[in-house]
C-alpha cells in the first residue's frame, strides 16, 4: 500500500512539520508515503473549461439584460 499526499506549495512551516509528522507515523505501520507539490498552472483562468459550466437560459438577450432577470431592473 502507498500514500500520495500531493500538497500545494504555499504552506507556512508550521503545517509541514505537520504533515512530515504524519507521514512518520505511517512510515512506522509500513505504510509508503510519497509527498508530492501539487502541479498547477500559473493561472487558474488557463484550467477553466466554460462548456462545462455554462448554463443555458433560453434568454437571447441575457447580455444586455442581465440586471433585469437577476435584479428585477426594468429592461
């Protein structure tokens, strides 16, 4: 059995001695421990996929008239 934990690189030193800790305390019940950065990219804008999150609302004019259908506004 092997453990990956994947981390972000960010962490303050305080959770790092943490997690060193934990993966002891496996490594002393023969459990392997991998401790890898987590692998992002610079910017989270570049991982969004819009076709998965877009909605359709069967509004042809929800651009111009978002205020009205989320707010009320008149048109």
């Amino acid at each position: 059995m092997k453990l990956t934990i994947t981390l972000p690189d960010i962490l303050p030193d305080e959770i790092s001695q943490v997690i060193n800790k934990v993966k002891a305390v496996f490594t002393q019940e023969g459990i392997a421990v991998e401790l890898k950065p987590e692998t992002l990219s610079d910017d989270s804008w570049d991982n969004l996929n819009i076709d998965e999150i877009a909605v359709d609302t069967g509004r042809i004019d929800f651009a111009e008239n978002y205020d009205h259908y989320l707010y009320g506004i008149a048109k």
